[in-house]
C-alpha cells in the first residue's frame, strides 16, 4: 500500500469516527429529554466485570420514568444482567432460540470487549451484529457492513439503565434482518 493510501484511509478513519461521535452526540442530545440520564441517580447500578460477569443492585425509587429496555429499575423480563451466564453467553442463547432459521456464527476481538455475530442464510451474510462497549469507538465492522450492503446492528452491554431485555433484543435483531 501506498503512502497516499495509507495517508487517505486514516483521513478517512478520522472522519468516520467525527462523524459517528456528533451523530451519537446529537442522538443523545435529542433524547435527553425521552431518556433519562441515569448516571446521577441513585437507582440501578449495574457492571460488568472484567470476566463478563455482571452485577445488579436493584434500589432505584419509582418516581423515574422507564421505557422499553431502559430506565432506573431492572424489568422483571429477562435481561443480560439477570441471566445465569455472560452478556456474550445471554445474546448467544437469544439468537439459537430465537432465530434458529439461521447459522450464527460469533467472533471475539479486542480481548472480549467486542464480539460479533455475523448471521448466514442460505450460504450469504444476511446480518452482522455487534456488542460493544459504551465507550468503545470501533466503527470497523459497520462501516465494511455498510460498504458491503450487509445488514447491521449493535448492541452496547454496559450502557447503564440500559437493560437489553430478550424482548427488545429480538425485536432490534428482527428489525435489522428485514431491513
């Protein structure tokens, strides 16, 4: 590879990553006032350790409003911090449950902080989904989706309120294979 290529793809990375930042910024910005900013309260503190393991402490005070899959309290559905296993073991179960109709085949990088799943059918790509840190700025994988006119979604599994109910994840998953 050229320098002029080197030089364009990491003028190119940084764009990408500009533009996915004030995109999630003016979503963020724009929900503010849909989506409660959990940080401050003193309701549900949920973490994932460094081996995956999650943890819940379910305290929070009523009065906070909730949505699909978000919000102070821990749903009763079940979710990735209730399951009997990793965030990567819960999305795993989900999708052979749930979407059995196709072969899923899933990929660990950066030391587990990132895992994929890409979805076949019939022998092509039908669906490439992600999991990622809240604060992971990787954009890699939906950028080749998107040149390769592959279907994709994401999934962050430490986004605190953010609950990941089997629900909400089949229906985004759902959404994502019918375009």
């Amino acid at each position: 590879m050229g320098l002029l290529d080197k030089l364009l793809r990491d003028a190119g990375k940084q764009i990408g990553e500009k533009i996915a930042d004030s995109a999630g910024k003016a979503i963020k910005d724009a929900l503010g006032d849909v989506v409660p900013d959990n940080r401050a309260s003193s309701g549900s503190v949920s973490n994932v350790t460094s081996s995956g393991a999650s943890t819940v402490s379910n305290a929070a005070t009523n009065d906070e409003e909730s949505g699909f899959s978000w919000g102070p309290t821990m749903p009763d559905e079940e979710n990735q911090y209730n399951y009997n296993g990793t965030f990567t073991e819960y999305f795993a179960n989900i999708f052979k449950e749930d979407f059995s109709e196709y072969r899923v085949e899933q990929e660990s990088q950066r030391n587990g902080k990132i895992v994929v799943f890409t979805f076949y059918k019939d022998g092509s790509k039908a669906l490439v989904v992600e999991l990622l840190s809240e604060n992971s700025q990787a954009e890699n994988t939906r950028f080749t989706c998107i040149k390769e006119k592959i279907p994709y979604t994401r999934f962050y599994y430490n986004h605190h309120g953010w609950w990941n109910t089997r629900a909400y994840v089949v229906k985004r998953t759902r959404d994502a294979l019918n375009g």
